[in-house]
C-alpha cells in the first residue's frame, strides 16, 4: 500500500493466513466482547512500519478444546469498511460451499475518486480539531480502561422516549437518535465537563444509499463517512 494517496498496489502477495489450536473453550469469550483476550483470535498486526507496510487482510481459523472453531478476520479500513468486510466474508463462505454468488463485488473504485483539485462545497466540521478544553484534565494517575456491554430493555428505551417530550418538545426521534443523545449526555456527565463545555460526537455513517445516484450494490471498499454535531455538554 503506498501512503501518498492510500492506494492499494495489487502485486500478488497473497494474504496472511494461520491456524492455531487452543487450550480454551468457546464458552471462556461469553459475549465476545472486544477485548484483549479476543484479539488473540486475529493475527498480531506490526504497526511499526508505516501505513505503506500493513496488511490489507489477515486471517485466524483457531480450533478450541471443546471443538469449536472461530475464523478471526482483520481488515484495513482503507480497503474496506466493515459492510464490505461482512460482504467479503460471506462471498467467501458462499463460493467455499459451492453457492452462486448472491451480490457479485463491484470494484470499480474511481465511483469515489475524489476530486483534483478538491472543491469543497460547504465548511467540514468533521474534520477540524475537537474543541478546546475549558478545564484542565488530570493526569497524574494511569486510567484503566473496561469493556462492557449494555444491554437496554424495551421499557428503558420507551422511558428515555418519553423523557424526549418532555417541556413540550413535539419532535420525534428515532430509537437511534434518542439513544446516542443519551450515551452522548451520559459521557459528559461521567467526565464531569462544565455546562459550557463544547463537545463533539463521531457518528459513522454509511453512505451507500445515501449518494446520489446511489452506488452499485456489492461496491467493495470504503463509504463511511463522518457526521459530527457539535452541542454543549449541558
């Protein structure tokens, strides 16, 4: 991969592809969380060497003590995003069982071949730098980082859809919309940020039906783009 443009080179060198034997069992990955006990499913990655070195794909078939067996993928989102990823893996599993393809992959990549010279139309918010903040953050104690799932019932959800009516409001939301308001909240109150603290949530967005014209079903590569709100931590 060369890093000037983040252009893939096809130069045949294949994959790398392992397979390795476990004294675990499925059942030890309760709900597949990502942690790092589950990254050791997918190939160790050096990073060490510039983005012009890594891997495009690596792939993990791992066979477990009780008989299970996990296929671990690893994939460079500047070759595709995670729709395609899931695509690729499934294209894959179709033809190893000797299905017809459903969706054929479309690799035409110029559809998103940006333009020379860059003509911006309106001011990109997603990509200028977080904002300042008002506060000083503390750093003299190391943080430990947890990994959990949350899993929200229909009635919490119904709840928080009728906290969002609340004064009046008459708009309504999406569970979507509602929820990330809500985590988007949660977050700046557990980082104790002042009311006037200006804050910017990264919602990754798949743009395949959302450009016009759409692009072609099975387009392989990467069509996620960024929305960025911009809000007060209040």
């Amino acid at each position: 991969m060369r890093t000037a443009a983040s252009r893939s080179t096809c130069n045949g060198e294949g994959v790398l592809f392992v397979e390795a034997e476990t004294a675990s069992v499925v059942a030890d990955f309760g709900d597949f969380a990502p942690t790092l006990e589950l990254k050791q499913l997918i190939p160790a990655v050096d990073y060490s060497g510039g983005l012009s070195t890594y891997p495009l794909l690596v792939l993990q078939v791992t066979h477990f003590k009780c008989g299970g067996v996990s296929l671990g993928v690893g994939m460079q989102h500047h070759a595709a995003d995670g729709f395609s990823g899931l695509h690729f893996v499934n294209t894959w599993s179709d033809m190893a069982r000797g299905l017809d393809l459903t969706i054929p992959p479309f690799i035409d990549r110029t559809l998103l071949r940006a333009r020379d010279p860059p003509q911006p139309a309106f001011h990109h918010v997603e990509y200028r730098p977080p904002p300042a903040m008002k506060t000083a953050v503390e750093t003299s104690k190391p943080e430990s980082t947890a990994v959990s799932i949350f899993k929200l019932t229909r009635d919490q959800l119904n709840t928080l859809k009728a906290k969002a009516k609340e004064g009046g409001n008459i708009i309504s939301y999406s569970t979507y919309e509602m929820l990330a308001g809500h985590v988007w909240r949660s977050t700046c109150k557990a980082r104790g940020l002042p009311d006037d603290q200006e804050t910017k949530l990264y919602i990754a967005t798949d743009g395949r039906s959302r450009l016009h014209p759409p692009i072609p079903p099975g387009y392989f590569g990467n069509v996620i783009f960024t929305a960025t709100p911009n809000c007060s931590s209040r």
